[in-house]
C-alpha cells in the first residue's frame, strides 16, 4: 500500500470506490475459515462412527463366518468352501485406513456372499443391528 502521503487523487477515489469489495473479501475469508474450524469434527465424527458401524457389521459376519465353517466344515459341498474362503478373504482385506476406493461397494458385494452363504447353508443371514443402520 501507498503511503497517505504518496497517494494521489485518484488512489483515494479507487479506495473508497472498492471499499466494500475489501470488505466483502476479508468477511468471505474470515467466513470460509471459521466453516472449516466447524466442518472438521463434525465431518470426523460422521466419519468415525459410519466406520464403526461397518467394523460392527463386518465383525459379526467374520464370527458367523467362522462358526458356520466350524460347523460344517464336514460336509460342505465346493461351492460352498469356495463361498468360505471368498468370504473371509473379502473381509481380511477389507480397507482399515482411508484410501480412496468405493468401500460401499466393497460391503455390499460382502453383504450379498454372506446372504448367499446363508441361503446355501439354510440358515438365517439376518444381522441384528441391521435395522438400526442409517445407511
């Protein structure tokens, strides 16, 4: 900026002219940064509690999973070991960090196998927090 002293005529008129388009800028500024100050946990929290309601999700099938495998391990047809095995496979690698694929997609794919696996087997594939989910 120019000193008082070393504006001219036409600095000053410029100055008064985009007074409230300073104005606007610095109160814009001042606004987007206490939003992301806001935003933040309450973006976290979202975030954390959705992940954990997955986690709950994917641990109750992971142990049904592995109850039903002990169960009828004896008697299983191919079909059925190879639902197993893709099963927890789908699970174990299931992403515990945030990168950036369709983890939705991923669920549901987990989802329907373990529907399909419980069809097979004849028993039932509800999941008891399941109503409870805000999906």
């Amino acid at each position: 900026m120019l000193q008082d002293d070393d504006k001219d005529i036409n600095d000053a008129f410029d100055d008064i002219l985009f007074t409230e388009e300073h104005i606007i800028e610095e109160s814009f500024k001042e606004g987007f940064k206490e939003g992301e100050t806001q935003g933040n946990p309450e973006g976290y929290h979202l975030g954390y509690h959705r992940g954990a309601e997955i986690g709950a999700e994917l641990g109750y099938y992971y142990s049904k999973i592995q109850q039903l495998e002990s169960l009828h391990h004896k008697n299983c047809t191919e079909k059925v070991t190879k639902l197993f095995q893709s099963l927890n496979s789908q699970i174990s690698n299931f992403p515990s960090e945030n990168i950036e694929i369709d983890i939705l997609k991923d669920l549901d794919s987990i989802r329907f196998s373990y529907k399909k696996l419980c069809a097979l087997l004849n028993v039932s594939s509800s999941w008891p927090e399941g109503d409870k989910l805000s999906f």
